[in-house]
C-alpha cells in the first residue's frame, strides 16, 4: 500500500499517512486540519498545488514499495 509522508500547515506536524484512496481526505492526526501537504523527498514540486502533484511511488525514484526500502530515499 502507497505510504505518503505529510506536514501539517496548521501545526507543523510531519506524519505518515496510507492512502487507501486517492480521494480521501488526509487529516492531520494531532490538530485534525485538512490543511496537509504532501512531502516529496525527490520529486520536485514546480508550483501550483502540491496536493494535485503527479503520483510518484512513495520512494519517488525507483517506486519501491516502501519509504526506505531503497538506496535512493
Ligand atoms: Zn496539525
């Protein structure tokens, strides 16, 4: 399952968050803002809304299954 990792704008708190579906909403475990953004450790965000960013696998470079499992997180 995708493993996403999210800052918290409201907070600033950083979790990790599955996502079971693209269309659910991710909520910050601590204050519950929706106010969320999505980290990515590789890919560049150029502007615009980062929730709306493209789908890279959760290691952003080889798509390994897990953040971590590979050389490259
Ligand atoms: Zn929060």
């Amino acid at each position: 399952m995708p493993l996403y990792e999210y800052e918290c704008r409201a907070c600033g708190r950083t979790f990790e968050q599955l996502i079971l579906s693209k269309q659910s909403e991710v909520l910050c475990p601590q204050c519950k803002s929706a106010d969320v953004t999505q980290l990515l450790s590789v890919f560049a965000v150029g502007g615009g809304s980062g929730k709306a960013a493209a789908e890279p696998g959760p290691c952003g470079a080889c798509g390994a299954p897990v953040r971590g499992s590979c050389q490259l997180d």
